[in-house]
C-alpha cells in the first residue's frame, strides 16, 4: 500500500509491523482488486481484540490519520459498503480515519470525532519558513535557547531512547495520561531504522526536550514530543522543530505532518499555528451509526478524573505497568 501516491506513513509495513509487535494486532486491507493482483486501492485495518473495549476494526490504531486509498468516489463507496457487511455482527464497529476523504452524508457512516490537523508546507525558501514563525512564541524563543547554550543531536541509539522515554514519562503524568509501552519506542526504531530520528535537546549535559519524527517519501511526520516543564522557559522544544524544519527543507522534503490536535486543547493548536502550518479540520468516521464508548483514561467523565488522579500517584513502576496494559485495549 505504500506505493501508492496517496499513502502515508501510516500505511507502510514498519508502521503496521511496530502495531503488531508490540499490541499483536492483526493487520487486513479491504480492497476492490482481483485476488492474485496488484492492490490498486484499499482500506488498511487492524483487528483489535480486546475484552475491555471490544472486538473493534480501526484504520489504524494510533494513527493520527489513514487516508483511504482510492481513485474516485465510486471505490471509496463500494469499500464501505464492504466493511460494513463484515462488521456488522462480528465487531463492535469500524473506524476510519481520512486525512480529508469522507463518507458520503447518506451513508451509514457517523461522523464521530473532529480534530484539527496541522500541515506545514516546506516548499518556500528558509527565510520565508523563517519569517512565518511566530515572532514572540517561537523566533524570540530559538534565539533564548542559542543565548542559553541549549545542545542538540539526534539519532536513534539507546542511549537517546532511554533519555526520551524519561521525558515521555514526565510529559504523561504533566497530562495525566498513561503512558505508552517503552517496547512500542524499541519497535518503531527496530521496523523503522534510518527513517525515524530522536531529536534531543540538552542544557548541561541534561535532557530537556525531544521529539521523535519519521519520514515518508517527500514528508517528514512529528509524532511525539516530551519535555521537562521545569526548563521551558529556555525555548528547547521551539529550537528543535526550527532544526527539524531546517534539515527536512535541506533534504529537498515538502512538507512536514505535524497530526492532529484535539479541538478543545487550544494550547496544542496555537503551537502549531506559530510554526507556520495549516490548520483544516479532520474527522473519524464510525460504523454503526452510533457513539463508541470511551475507555474510562480516553473520556471526560468522572471516571476518567478519578483515573487520572490515580495515575498522578502511581510510581514509575506502576505507571508504566499501567500504560502497557492500557494500550492494548486503546488505538
């Protein structure tokens, strides 16, 4: 599926063997092609089993989109239709998650979750890059990052995943959220190899930022990020997206994916406007015409606020416990 020239990241075997590692989900591909041929269009699945959420397809589980790949409106409908005959007793529900594609509005499809998706297009010269970056929140930032002596280097040894995956710790518990299983990280790299890239930023020798991309034909995708609050104010994170745009730009890539944000987390959006990007909405489809439930640590219910208090106070040890349980279920 990744050759075709509306794949993503998301479509490729390193993305769906790291989801079958490390959650042993089981990938499938819904297709109009004859058996024995070249795939010339498809939805790309992944089978979730799970006693506590349910026995779920989802294109793809912790993927920030997965655009159907399909030449007109006619495939796109006829997938669908597909889907929806095997879903229907054999699955809690289907999910898709399109970049920009959608079901048509007489479809059986609801539309269940609106995000905002950012893009930056990397085609403009670096001084036109330069001067789109918000002044105050990100070019007076880089400039205090350089004056504070912050270091930066990359790469994707162990020594850097370690250092990351603490950052990622800390981040988690600032959002109150479990965190994901550190073999998810070791699988990325192992299926990724040379196409994923820890960035680090470092004051005296010590981690304070990191974001972890991966690259994909002419793009480069940001898929997480982690800091130590206790050094904001020393402007790493914007220094290494500023680094991050420069080495994509000099590799002749075009554009950056920057994911998607919640619609109520203003603060995640507003960073990624004064990087420059775009932002258009996105929505997840869902079959049947009815609301998942949300696993208690993904809603906003009060459950969910006791859950999240009780994270806060786990220790490292059950906390991370508590992410290699939870994500099983999760995606």
């Amino acid at each position: 599926m990744e050759s075709h020239p509306g794949s993503s990241v998301f479509h490729t075997a390193p993305w769906l063997e790291a989801l079958c590692r490390t959650y042993h989900h089981t990938p499938t591909v819904f297709t109009t092609s004859p058996s024995g041929t070249p795939l010339a269009n498809g939805i790309v699945f992944c089978r979730l089993k799970s006693w506590l959420t349910g026995p779920r397809l989802v294109s793809l589980p912790f993927s920030d989109h997965c655009e159907p790949l399909v030449q007109d409106a006619s495939e796109l409908r006829a997938l669908l239709s597909a889907i929806r005959q095997r879903t229907t007793g054999k699955f809690k529900y289907a999910e898709i998650r399109p970049r920009s594609l959608a079901p048509e509005s007489e479809s059986d499809w609801l539309s269940q979750r609106h995000y905002h998706f950012h893009a930056l297009d990397l085609r403009p010269s670096i001084e036109e890059l330069y001067s789109h970056l918000n002044k105050d929140g990100m070019q007076r930032k880089i400039r205090r990052s350089e004056r504070e002596h912050v270091v930066l280097d990359q790469g994707h040894s162990d020594l850097l995943l370690q250092q990351f995956y603490e950052l990622m710790l800390l981040t988690r518990r600032r959002h109150r959220l479990p965190p994901q299983p550190l073999e998810w990280f070791r699988n990325l790299i192992a299926c990724f190899g040379n196409r994923l890239t820890i960035h680090m930023a470092r004051v005296d020798g010590r981690p304070i930022g990191s974001i972890l991309t991966l690259r994909h034909k002419k793009t480069l995708v940001y898929k997480y990020g982690c800091s130590d609050e206790r050094f904001h104010n020393l402007g790493a994170m914007p220094r290494l997206f500023w680094q991050v745009i420069k080495e994509a730009k000099a590799e002749q890539l075009e554009e950056l994916d920057l994911g998607r944000s919640d619609a109520s987390n203003a603060g995640l959006a507003r960073f990624k406007d004064h990087l420059g990007a775009t932002r258009t909405s996105m929505t997840y489809w869902h079959f049947p015409r009815k609301a998942p439930v949300k696993a208690a640590w993904l809603g906003g219910a009060s459950m969910s606020f006791l859950f999240q208090n009780l994270l806060l106070r786990l220790p490292d040890r059950l906390f991370r416990l508590a992410g290699e349980i939870l994500y099983r279920h999760a995606g």
